[in-house]
C-alpha cells in the first residue's frame, strides 16, 4: 500500500501531509520515517490517543469539514476510510480545498470492483446487503477528483489491519483478535452473528480440506494533482 502512495505524492509542493481519517496512525508513522510531516486528522478520539502515542501530531476533525485553511497543506492521504463517510464526495471536496495547488492527495479505497472479487463476500453472503452500498465504483470515487488515475494493489500485509490484507490470509479469519480488527467482521458479530459462525464454520471446512480460498483482497489506490 505503502509505495503507490509515496509514488503519487511524490513531487507535491512540501512535506506537510493530512492523513485524513488517519486512525492509529500505522501510515502516518511509516511517511514520518519518508520524510513527510504528517498530520492525523481523525474523529475518533481513542484512535488518535493510540497515534499520539507513537510521537505523531494530531487533530480531531471530521473528514466531511476538515479543520484546515484553504490551500494550506502539501499533501493529503485518506487510506481505507472513504466506505466509513455519509458522503465520500464531500471528504474528496474537502481534500480538494485544502490542498495547495501542485499539491497531491492519494486516496487508498475498495472499489465496487475490488470487492466484487473479494471471497469473504461469497463466504458470508448477508455482507454483500452492505458492502454494495459502501463500496461505490472506482468512476463514482474519481468524479470528485478530475483527472485522477487509479491503479489496483494486492494488500498483503498485516500491518494494514484491512479487511483486503485479511482476505489474503484465511487462516487468520478463523482468530477473533484478526478478525475484529476490521468494522466488516464488527458487524458481522454485531448484527449478524449466526450467519458469521456459519460461514467460519464453512471456512473451517474448506481449509481443513486443503480448498481455502486463494484470492488475495485487493484495493485501489487513486492518485489526484491540485491544478495550478
Ligand atoms: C479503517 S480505519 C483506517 C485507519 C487508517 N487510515 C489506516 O489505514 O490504518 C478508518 C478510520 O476512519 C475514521 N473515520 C471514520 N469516519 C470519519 C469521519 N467522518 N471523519 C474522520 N475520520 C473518520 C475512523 O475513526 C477510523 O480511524
């Protein structure tokens, strides 16, 4: 995840960075090592204790009303958060305002067409009532951001406790402490706990068997250029 991101905010104007919904600051942290001086914006206030603690500065804000002058920051990352907004098109407005012109905003989703190959769906089928809902397609994300590219990635590592990286590792699901490090597998236990212990269960199964699934998850990483 990490290198399409430096590889799009590449050239941006200076090092100021929001990361916008920026949670424990995992990405925060790994661009403070690239030089970046990174912002984490979030509105979960436990979550920005968690990226406080690891030395990073810090500021609770809605990702629909950043606080944030106009044109006042270099850079901009919203990494696995646009499926979590009212209204993703607003946050991607509001990345657009504060941005410096030069400035760059790489924005890390899952597409409609991420998770449409994505086998925890057919796994746990009730998801797909919400995952269809939240998870837009990439032309919809990209309105917002004229003249964006986008580009998909294989997410296998752990350290982004996604739902995509999870996906990559079966085995894993079969152990709460992974699983519910995602709001998917949250939801499922919360609103759906039956068809979850039915689809772990069909789980167990396939990779006692020797058939897991084998499709890594997959998310998209959306790169944009403040004109001018
Ligand atoms: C899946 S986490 C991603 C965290 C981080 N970007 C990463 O990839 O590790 C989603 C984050 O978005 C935050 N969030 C959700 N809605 C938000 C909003 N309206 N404004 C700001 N942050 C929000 C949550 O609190 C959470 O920290």
């Amino acid at each position: 995840v990490l290198r399409p991101v430096l590889r799009g905010l590449e050239e941006a104007p200076g090092r100021v960075l929001a990361d916008v919904g920026g949670g424990t600051g995992n990405y925060a942290a790994a661009l403070a090592v690239e030089g970046w001086e990174p912002l984490v914006i979030d509105r979960s206030r436990s979550m920005l204790a968690l990226a406080a603690a690891k030395g990073l500065r810090t500021i609770e804000g809605d990702a629909h009303s950043l606080p944030l002058e106009n044109e006042s920051i270099d850079a901009l990352t919203l990494i696995s958060v646009l499926h979590h907004l009212d209204d993703p098109a607003i946050a991607l407005a509001e990345a657009r305002r504060v941005l410096r012109p030069g400035g760059r905003a790489v924005v890390v989703a899952f597409t409609r067409e991420d998770i449409s190959d994505l086998w925890l769906i057919d796994n746990f089928p009730i998801s797909s009532s919400w995952m269809d809902e939240t998870h837009p397609p990439l032309s919809e994300i990209v309105e917002p951001l004229p003249g964006a590219t986008g580009e998909q990635i294989v997410v296998e590592d752990l350290e982004d406790a996604s739902i995509a990286a999870l996906a990559s590792f079966p085995e894993l699901v079969l152990q709460p402490d992974w699983r519910r490090q995602t709001s998917y597998f949250e939801r499922l236990e919360r609103d759906h706990p039956r068809e979850l212990d039915a689809g772990l269960e069909r789980l167990r199964r396939d990779l006692d068997a020797g058939s897991a699934p084998d499709r890594p998850g997959r998310a998209s990483a959306i790169s944009w250029v403040k004109p001018g």
